[in-house]
C-alpha cells in the first residue's frame, strides 16, 4: 500500500490518548508576572484556591486578574499579597460575610490598583467578544452612566444597524481562565454539580484553562452522563476541597470563621495599616505550606469535616 | 393580637402589593425586605408570578415556609427552586427580563432617581470610599419592565442633588422621555422605598416626589433628611399597613425567622 508524505506526518509515533492531569508542582509552569488570569466561581463559592495559594506563594507581580462577575475574596488575597496590578471585575467581597474586600478597597482608594470599572452586562459582554475572537461587542448597560468616563476603554458608539448609541465593550481576553469544579477525567473533561456560574465562559474567553476538581473520575464515569460535561480542560488538578474557604457545590460549605480571620486581617490593614495580621495569615496557609495537602493540615481535619452541607 | 407590623414589614409590604399576579421578579441575596416583599406578593395574590431568587427560579404557592438564605451562592436554596441559572446567562439574557421587576440599592440617588453604587469622591482613581459597584444593577436597569430603588438610610448624604458618579439610570436629566432619548428600552424607575418614605416621580418632570410617609415620620422630617428639593404634594398620606393576612403570611411563611422583626 503507497503511503504518502502527508500521511507519515500523520502517523508521528503517539498512540496513546494523553492524560492531562498536572502534578501540583507544574502549576508553576502556567503562571508568570504581568499575565491576565481569570478566577472562576462567583462570591463565596468554587474560587480556585489551591492555585491562588500558589500564585500568592509565588509573589507573582503586576497580574491582570479578572475576578468572577461576583468576584470573591480570591481577589482580595492576591491583592493582600501584592501581586496585582489591575483588576477586571463588578465586584470584590464576600457579601454578607464582607461586603467589600478590605484590601480590595485600600488598594483602590489609594490608586495601588487600576479597577477597570464595569458592570457585570459589560464584563460578561467582553468576555463573548474574546470568545468570538471579536474586538469588540456593543452594551446598551451603562448608556447614559459614568461608566465610559471613569472607564474610557467602554467606548459609546452609533450602531450603524439601527442608529442607537450603544457602548462598544472590548475583548477581555485572559491567557488562562483558572476554574474550581466537581469533577473532570484525566482528559479534562469537567463536570460540575450546580451550575458552574460562569465558569463555561471564562473558559470560552481564555487562550488555555486549568481546573481543579474535588475528584478525578473515570473516562466511563464521564460518559455515563455525557450531556453534563460543561468543558474541555488544558490541564486538570486534583484538589480535594480546593475551594476552601470557600463552598464547593455537593461537597462543603464555606468556612466562615476561616473567612471571619481573612477578613478581620483586612480590615486591620484598612484600619491602621497594620499587616502583622494578614502577614501572619500568610505565613501559616500559604508560605508554610508548599502544597495543598500542607494547606489542609493547617485548616486541620476537624473544621473541614464541620463543613458538611446537609449534617448540621 | 399580633405585634403592630415594623417599618420592615411596611416597606415589604408596599413592595407587595405593588407587583401583581404573573409578573417576574428579580431579587439578590440577602435583601430580606425585597425578598419578604416579592414573596409576599406571590403567596398573597401572585400564584402565577415567577420568583427569582439569587439565580434559582421559585414557585412556593404550595409551600408552607421558604427560609431565607444569606448567600448567593447557597446551593441549598436549590431545595425550593425549579430551576437554577447560570450567572452569564441571568445577565446577558435581557430580552427574557424584558417584561420583570427589579430592585437597585445605592450609595447616593438624585432628585431624578439616578443612582451611584461606585464609590464617592471626585476622582474615580481616588475614591474617598470605594463602593460596592454596581454588580449587575446597569444592564437590567436599562432593560427590565420596571425598577425600584431600594436604602436601608434616608439621609441627605444618600439623597444628594448631584450623584458622584452615575452607575444606573433613573430620569437621567429629567423629563417623561428622558430614558427614551438615551434608547433605554426599560421602563426606568418606579419608586424609591426608604425607612422613612415612599417617594415616587412627577409624571412630567420625574423629579422626585414625596408619595407617603412611614407610620410616625413627619413630611418636614422626610425634607429635612433629603439633599435635594424632593416634590411635596398639599397632602401626603401614611403608608399603608399590611393587614391581619399579610402580616399572618409575612410571619409565618416567608420570614419565620424574624429578620424584618429584628
């Protein structure tokens, strides 16, 4: 049988389907100073936190971080930590737990930080013009506001269709979207119990995408129930309550005396400027604890257990 | 005899009764007045409307008690909802919200209903205090049907004859066809609800008008608390109480746990 070029290229040795799970330790191949990150999850559930700790351990400088359109206290701590530069998001608290993000607003307030302001039609608007590789894509939320002048990239525009002026929101375009969800295979497909917020689009948006997952299931467990499968990982990581602090659909609740401490940190910062807290903070979840397995010990077993959704 | 109703249980009430059978409406979290207001309307006389609650959908006509949950993201409100949405999709969606009712908190408002949730001071780079934002209050209050504005404080520093920055629309400038002329297709605010008053707005103007006042506030102590000259009609009448059915309903089924009592 005549084999062509074209089909020897084809046949280049791989005959085996590749496991993308990543080991703990190759998160610090996929983050480096000045990239723009999205955090998925929304408020106080699902933040990607084994990888925030990371990011934080790290020090890395100068990200772009694109919150979720409810960003959470996520936030918050890469700000603490000062690796921040501009944040994209409506919002940065944990509301009633904290209505604002106390770091998040020092830093604002003191112009440490560029906020790129929106609303959440804005955010979501320019998160589906980076999924449609457009430049662009028009908003009528924040037409006659202050939104175009506080934030001068929302440029008001005369639609050439209908004559309205309507904003003209650009790409927000991150280089990687970092998700927390129930469940993915070792190929990266995840599955979500509940909704999954807007971690779908963040996805959509981003150029790559790493998610952590409560548990790594078979490739039969997935296509049981195909139709669930919400996305299509870069690289999955096994992160048993990964989300901690925060809750994670089907699995815990949030911590709120651990959250109680983060915030209480912060708001001593914004007080008087005291960092002995939050540095203290830092030193015991993050820096003395190199990996999540560290991390949890640190949280200790009794307070995760407590976290049960339904038992209490 | 039960305890006379609270302000809280006047304000949800007033909420109530303004919202009717088959309607949709849109409440966030941990907005018990909002919340107690829009489920008191559908238990009370709203079998057809569609609840939205954080991003579950509702339907309690049947149901005895629905507990208030503090968080969004509270999967356990799932256990009274027949439908949960996904963020992007309750925003992006408006043309769905085309026709629902919705609520916008604030940190000023101005005599023409509009409204900043974004911070104060001069320079948005510098904000003396940085606000909330607005969450998704710009979107759907270009879109939906109606709005209304919502402060747990009437004070001259939250009704101020000029906003800092502008993060939702009301009357913009003023006049009946104001949102018209910016192409706001949403039916723009209807009345403003604080712990002292209802104010509503001047058909023609739309500036800002004193409707009622709270059992016990006097019209001269709602001026008194208002930055800016608010419309004060020759007689303004007490907000109306919810009656023995309300307030049973209030107390028993949508708020046992007394948050609007507190």
């Amino acid at each position: 049988m005549h084999m062509g070029d074209h089909s020897a290229d084809v046949l280049n040795g791989v005959t085996e389907r590749r496991s993308v799970v990543l080991d703990e330790s190759a998160l610090d191949d996929w983050f480096r100073d000045g990239m723009s990150i999205a955090l998925g999850g929304l408020a106080t559930a699902c933040h990607a936190m084994v990888a925030v700790r990371h990011i934080v351990r790290r020090r890395l400088k100068n990200l772009t971080v694109i919150g979720s359109a409810v960003g959470g206290l996520d936030v918050d701590l890469l700000i603490a930590a000062g690796c921040v530069r501009k944040v994209i998001c409506p919002y940065v608290g944990a509301e009633a737990l904290a209505s604002i993000g106390p770091f998040y607003r020092a830093a604002a307030e003191h112009g440490e930080i560029n906020v790129w302001e929106c609303d959440e039609g804005q955010y979501y608007t320019g998160l589906q013009a980076a999924g449609q590789m457009l430049p662009f894509l028009p908003c009528r939320g924040g037409v006659g506001t202050s939104f175009p002048e506080i934030n001068p990239d929302l440029k008001p525009f005369t639609d050439p269709v209908r004559g309205e002026t309507l904003l003209a929101v650009p790409a927000i375009e991150p280089d990687v979207a970092v998700l927390h969800a129930a469940f993915a295979d070792g190929y990266g497909n995840v599955q979500f119990v509940g909704t999954g917020y807007a971690d779908r689009l963040l996805w959509r948006a981003a150029t790559r995408t790493i998610v952590q997952v409560e548990r790594i299931v078979s490739n039969e467990e997935i296509r049981k129930t195909p139709e669930r499968t919400a996305l299509l990982a870069s690289a999955v990581l096994r992160a048993p309550y990964g989300a901690h602090p925060f809750s994670s659909p089907g699995f815990y609740l949030e911590d709120r005396a651990h959250i109680a401490e983060l915030v209480e940190a912060g708001r001593r910062f914004a007080r008087s400027g005291d960092r002995q807290p939050i540095e203290a903070y830092l030193t015991r979840y993050v820096d003395t604890a190199p990996t999540h397995v560290d991390y949890l010990e640190a949280v200790g077993l009794r307070r995760l257990f407590s976290l049960d959704e339904y038992t209490r | 005899m039960s305890a006379p109703a609270t302000v809280k249980e006047v304000m949800a009430t007033f909420i109530a009764r303004d919202i009717t059978d088959g309607e949709e409406v849109f409440v966030g979290t941990n907005l018990p007045v909002i919340r107690a207001g829009a489920l008191l309307a559908h238990l009370h006389h709203g079998p057809n409307m569609r609840v939205m609650i954080a991003h579950t959908r509702t339907n309690l006509y049947h149901t005895p008690v629905m507990e208030h949950f503090q968080l969004l993201t509270d999967w356990r409100a799932g256990r009274w909802a027949e439908g949960y949405f996904n963020d992007h999709e309750v925003v992006f969606y408006q043309k769905s919200r085309r026709n629902s009712v919705f609520f916008v908190g604030a940190l000023q408002i101005d005599a023409f209903g509009n409204s900043n949730l974004i911070g104060l001071g001069k320079d948005p780079h510098r904000l003396i205090l940085r606000g909330p934002g607005a969450i998704a209050t710009t979107t759907n209050a270009s879109h939906v049907r109606r709005f209304y504005l919502y402060v747990n404080e009437h004070s001259p520093r939250v009704f101020v004859e000029r906003c800092d920055f502008v993060s939702t629309v009301g009357w913009a400038g003023g006049g009946a066809d104001a949102r018209r002329r910016l192409g706001l297709p949403g039916g723009g605010p209807r009345y403003c609800i604080t712990p002292l008053a209802i104010l509503d707005f001047d058909e023609q103007s739309k500036r800002m008008r004193l409707f009622s006042v709270h059992p016990g506030v006097s019209v001269d102590q709602v001026r008194a608390q208002t930055g800016f000259e608010l419309i004060v009609p020759s007689t303004v009448p007490l907000t109306s109480l919810p009656n023995a059915e309300e307030l049973a309903i209030l107390r028993g089924r949508v708020d046992p746990q007394g948050l609007l009592r507190a």
